[in-house]
C-alpha cells in the first residue's frame, strides 16, 4: 500500500497533466530555413577590396542580384525562437546590403549625406512593412546588447569602419566582430591611440553609452589597442569624413 505522501505526490502529478498538458521543453533557438547569405558573400568579395573600398560602379552591373538578396531578406525574417548569432547576421548583413542599394539608387554623388534623410527614409520592405536604416540600427541592432555591431555596419563614407568583404554567417560571428573592431580600433586614419593621449572616431562619442555599460570607454578599447593605455589618458576625438567609401 502506498504511503499517503507518495499517493499525494501521484495524485498531484496526475492533475498537473489532465488541468495543463505534457510538460513542454523548453523552445530551441531555430535557424531561418531557406536562409543564406552566400548571394550577398558573392558580391562582396567581387565589388569591395581588402581595405573596405567599394567598386559602386562594378555594383551598379549587379544591383539585379542585389536586389534578389533584399527581397529574400524581406522574406525570411528572424522569429521569437531565432538564436541571437543568426540574428545578428541577418541584420548587420540586411543594414549593409541597404546601405548599398541605397547609393546604388542615387549613383554618382560624392556622400551619403547628398541624399536627404538617408537614415530617417522607410524604404526597406521587411514582413510587410517599410523600415529605415537608422530602425534597423538603434531599434534592432543596437537593442541586442552587442557594441561591436558599431565596427560591422557600414554607412558607406570613408570614416566609417570598412565594409568588410565578405558575409556575416552565424559560424563566424565572433571571429568576424572581432576581427572588425580590432581592425578598427587600430586602424590609424581612423584613430590614434596613445599611452597617454586617444584621438578616436567620433563613433565611440556618439555611442559612448553602449561602449562603456561595463567601464570606462578606455578599458573598453584597451583590449584591442596596440599598446598600453593609461587609465587617466586623455580622449579627443576626430573630424568624421563623410565622403564615399568608393575606389578612387
């Protein structure tokens, strides 16, 4: 004869499963089916040299195949249960690939900034409606608690970081985002960085809050920077250039 607690402990298991259903587990981040940035990986390393320079011209020839990327972007959106490396991805690669096509559209100009309101525009179809750059930046991107997404998109003018060229895929996610602000970080026509003294990328001024939830600003470059830095140095920062990012 069972003992009381242990009927108790059946007959309580019993009407969990009758009043609620098998227990459910716990839901697995599920990749975007039919998703691939191969098309976009092609064009990359076809139009964009090692230093992040853009063939705008070459890009022209292709905006067929471009286009053909966005519209299966626009089409295979990230779910509830999409991990958050896949994610990452998919929108830094659909910030750039807009990026693109939006100077594409307006070829020749000589900056971003001669096109009115680029980052404020809704023109990017996604799920049935239109986004902007600059949502798919401050809503999306940098609401993911990853500062380094700073050093991956690019908006198309020389200060920026490069546009790298190649793809971001999930499988080389953290290789890329570091190799990307590494290179930034120690790229001198975009900063210096002193013992004593940083002149840096207004980047890091305009976004300071998401460099330095962990710290200061300097112990957040410190791990990227080719020398010591004193933790009293002193910060300026650099005359942002706007001009095209394109092969000259």
């Amino acid at each position: 004869m069972a003992q009381p607690a242990t009927f108790f402990m059946v007959f309580w298991a019993l009407f969990h499963l009758m009043w609620n259903g098998p227990v459910k587990p716990a839901p697995v981040p599920a990749p975007l089916m039919g998703l691939s940035h191969e098309a976009w990986d092609i064009l990359l390393k076809k139009h964009v040299d090692e230093e992040g320079m853009v063939d705008y011209r070459g890009f022209k020839k292709d905006s067929a195949a471009l286009n053909a990327y966005l519209d299966m972007l626009a089409t295979h959106l990230p779910g509830p249960q999409t991990g958050r490396e896949e994610r990452l991805a998919y929108y830094i690669n659909l910030y750039n690939a807009a990026t693109v096509k939006l100077i594409l559209d307006h070829y020749p100009l000589k900056s971003i900034r001669d096109i009115g309101h680029p980052w404020d525009k809704k023109w990017i179809p996604l799920g049935g409606e239109l986004l902007s750059l600059g949502h798919i930046e401050h809503k999306i991107l940098r609401k993911m608690g990853e500062p380094r997404i700073h050093f991956a998109i690019n908006c198309a003018s020389y200060s920026c970081p490069k546009l790298l060229n190649e793809a971001f895929t999930v499988a080389r996610l953290e290789a890329q985002l570091e190799m990307a602000t590494t290179s930034f970080i120690r790229d001198t026509t975009r900063n210096h960085i002193g013992t004593d003294a940083l002149e840096l990328s207004q980047i890091f001024q305009w976004y300071k809050a998401d460099f330095t939830e962990g710290g200061s600003l300097i112990e957040y470059i410190r791990p990227y920077a080719p020398n010591p830095i004193n933790p009293d140095a002193k910060i300026s920062y650099r005359k942002y250039d706007w001009s095209l990012n394109e092969n000259r």
